[in-house]
C-alpha cells in the first residue's frame, strides 16, 4: 500500500526567511487559489530576464514576428516541464536536488550539482551584463564600471533577512509589474502590426531554414526553459502547508499547476511583447543585434526620448528580479546535493563572484558592443545543461515506486520524453554551430 510521505517546508533561505502558507481544506475555491499563489511568480521571473530580452530583441529586429511560435512552443513546454517539478516536490516532499542526491551514486550526484552550479552562473552572467547595460545606458558609465555596481545587488539579498516567504513574493510582483507596465508603454508607442502578429503564432519553418533563425530559435529555447527552476520549483511548491491525505495532494498539485500556468503565460505575454516590440522598431529598418542599440533606436523610431528611459528601467527590474530567484534556486541546489546551508549574502556572493570575472572577460575582449552576443552565449550555456535536469526529473516522475499513485501518464511521460529528445538534438546543433554563428 503506497504511504504519503510527510510535508517537509522550504524557507527561502535557511534560517533568514521563513514561515509558511497554510492552506485548509475547508477553504472556498478562490481562496485556496490565493493560497496557492505565488511559487509560480518565482519561477516564471526566471523566464524574463535579460537573456530572454536578447534573444528575442534579435529574434524580432533579423525575422519579424516570424519567430514568435517559437517562443509560445518554447513556453508550453516550460509548462510540462514546471508541473512535472512541481507534483515531485508535492508528492515526495522533497525537492529535485535531495532526490537526486538519494537516487544516484555521490559521483554522479556531484556531476549534476557541478552541472546545476553552471546553468545559475551562466545565468547570472546574463543578469550582470543586463543590469550593467541599463546602468550604463541610465546613470551614463562605462560598461566595465556599470560591471562593478551589478556587485552591489549583494544589499538587496542582505535586506530579505528575516522576511517572510510572502513579501519575497510580493517583491518579486512588484518587479514583474513594472517590467510589464514598461513594454506595455513600448507597444502602445510604437502600435505593432496585429495582424502580422496573429500570423507570427502560427509555425511555421520558413525562417528556421536560416542558421541565424535556427540558432536564435534555440537560443529561445534556452532562455525560456531554464534548468536551475526545474530545481527551485520543486522546492518552493512545499511552502504551503497541506494535509496528508492523497485528496489533500491531489488539490495541492492542482492548484500549484494553475498557479504555474498562471504565471507563466504572464512570462509568455512579456516575452513574446518583447519580440513583437524588436520587430515593430527595427525589422525591415536594421538589424539589431545588441541591447545598447536597442535602447538608443527607440528614440527616433517612436519619436520620444521617453521609450529609452523606459527600455532602460524594464531591463534593470527584469536583471534585479532574476538575482532573488537565482540566489534562492542556488541554496536549494547546495543544500539537497551537498547538504550545506549557508546565509543568503554569502551565496550571493559566491556566485555574483563567479558570474563577474567571465563577464568582464568577454567585456576586454570582444568590447563593449558584444553584450548582446554574450547573453546569447549564456543562453546556450544553459540549453546545454537542460537533458541533465529533464532525465533524472522525468524518471524519477514516472517511477510508481517513489510517487505511488501520483506517477506522471503515460501521455505527460511521452511529451516530455519526446522534448527531451528535441533538446538534446537542438544541442548537439548548438555545439556544431555555435562558434560558426557567434
């Protein structure tokens, strides 16, 4: 007879910020779905950042709305990929790290922390130089100085100490809401072609028989898919509090999914707006292929100052809100691998560490025009780690002897088995024909 495990809680950084939602199963629908939320605006947070704004700013100004399918499918699968990671941390009551750790040999567990550590540097190089151009093109310094200030963001964590698991939610809200508030304002200056748009859904193979539009296609697929919130969301689901019967967990993986979806279509929406606003300003006008150029282009296209001060302020809230998930998926990767916990500042630290020296290498050696160029980059980084997250996460998902009756179907488990495929052939592409593209 299957037996639930009992509910363990995630903090978001041990020992600094606690506390947890409690849901009752007495709650009316709507109330439950209030408690529910939140765990999905950490994770799709990860869906926004400047990698994503890079990819799709070239994306939009070399082929129109022509790759926009790409980043609805690429969403869609994020959604697979999240409500597997979620029903693991829900039914077992451990997150994706600690499984692994117990699951496989300490060789092969260290490989996959050593793998995991990578996709959230490389991450957090793309939220260095994001938050360094938008300080650069704001304040007026140089991009190597613009490099050093990102080092500061260290504060912000410092300032979450002791917070309770929901003001970290409503924090990461608020940064949502202004980068959405910022596009919107970009749309509605710039009024994109709908029509175009609509046809933009559509797939279609015409620009992917380009090497640049395949490239760019997955390099969407890697900024939109990433691999250390496959491991976050595992844990962050457990902050609610739930009873231990199966109808209990049933309606927590329901809920937790409706929040997931949630907030990932609302990273759809921003995503797919930044696609739609690169091809409006530059597609047919010239090929942007940099932010700073982005951001400098608006000006005359909509014929107010106004949008790149805008652009700038979206970018530096995407890069800063990107920093609180990036700091909270690490603990939770150092602790279930290698059982360590320490304060949130020092891993901050750690890893802003290890993001600024490639950072600033790539800065001295191909210039301060090539941050574009490196964020693309850090996007394949991070495709290149995805297979190592996806097979132990969907295995371990359709194993009936750790979830019981709660395995994934036999449909969920041919999705995300025939992605896994995909991926992995889209990544041996990207290591062929990287350095060619780049």
């Amino acid at each position: 007879m299957f037996k639930l495990p009992t509910v363990a809680t995630a903090p978001f950084c041990p020992s600094e910020v606690t506390g947890t939602v409690t849901v009752i199963s007495t709650d009316p629908a709507w109330k439950k779905v209030l408690r529910f939320a939140g765990p999905g605006l950490l994770i799709s947070i990860g869906y926004m950042d400047p990698g994503n704004w890079a990819t799709a700013i070239s994306a939009g100004s070399s082929f129109g709305y022509a790759l926009l399918f790409v980043v609805v499918l690429s969403s869609l699968a994020a959604m697979l990929l999240q409500s597997i990671s979620l029903r693991l941390g829900i039914v077992t009551g451990k997150d994706l790290a600690k499984l692994c750790s117990e699951q496989y040999p300490r060789p092969t567990a260290l490989v996959m922390w050593a793998f995991a550590e990578l996709s959230i540097i490389a991450c957090d190089v793309a939220e260095v130089l994001g938050c360094a151009l938008a300080f650069k093109l704001i304040l007026g310094v140089s991009l190597p100085v613009a490099i050093g200030i990102t080092a500061l963001d260290t504060i912000l964590v410092l300032g979450l100490k002791g917070a309770g698991f929901r003001k970290v939610e409503a924090i990461i809200l608020a940064l949502i809401a202004t980068i959405s508030i910022c596009l919107l304002a970009e749309l509605i200056l710039l009024r994109p072609c709908w029509e175009c748009v609509a046809q933009g859904i559509l797939p279609s193979m015409s620009a992917l028989k380009n090497t640049d539009g395949l490239y760019l296609a997955i390099g969407i697929l890697g900024a939109t898919v990433m691999p250390h919130n496959l491991y976050l969301h595992s844990s962050v689901v457990q902050t609610r509090k739930i009873g231990n019967s199966e109808a209990s967990r049933r309606e927590a993986i329901r809920f937790a999914n409706i929040d997931s979806i949630i907030s990932l279509f609302f990273a759809l929406l921003i995503n797919a707006a930044i696609l739609i606003l690169a091809a409006a300003a530059f597609h047919g006008k010239s090929v942007v292929m940099e932010l700073d150029d982005a951001y400098h282009l608006l000006d005359p296209v909509t014929g107010s100052a106004f949008a790149g001060l805008i652009f700038g302020i979206g970018l530096l809230a995407s890069g800063q809100s990107s920093t609180f998930t990036g700091t909270i998926a690490g603990q939770v990767i150092l602790d279930g691998f290698l059982k360590m916990k320490i304060p949130c500042w020092q891993r901050r630290i750690v890893t802003r560490g290890l993001a600024l020296i490639p950072a600033l290498i790539g800065v001295t050696i191909w210039g301060e025009h090539s941050v574009g160029r490196l964020l693309i980059l850090s996007q394949v980084v991070l495709s290149l780690q995805l297979p190592f997250v996806m097979y132990p996460m969907i295995k371990m998902a359709a194993n009936g002897r750790l979830m019981g009756r709660f395995k994934s179907s036999v449909i969920v488990q041919l999705a995300a088995w025939i992605l896994f495929a995909m991926i992995s052939a889209a990544n041996l592409w990207l290591v062929l024909h990287t350095f060619d593209v780049i």
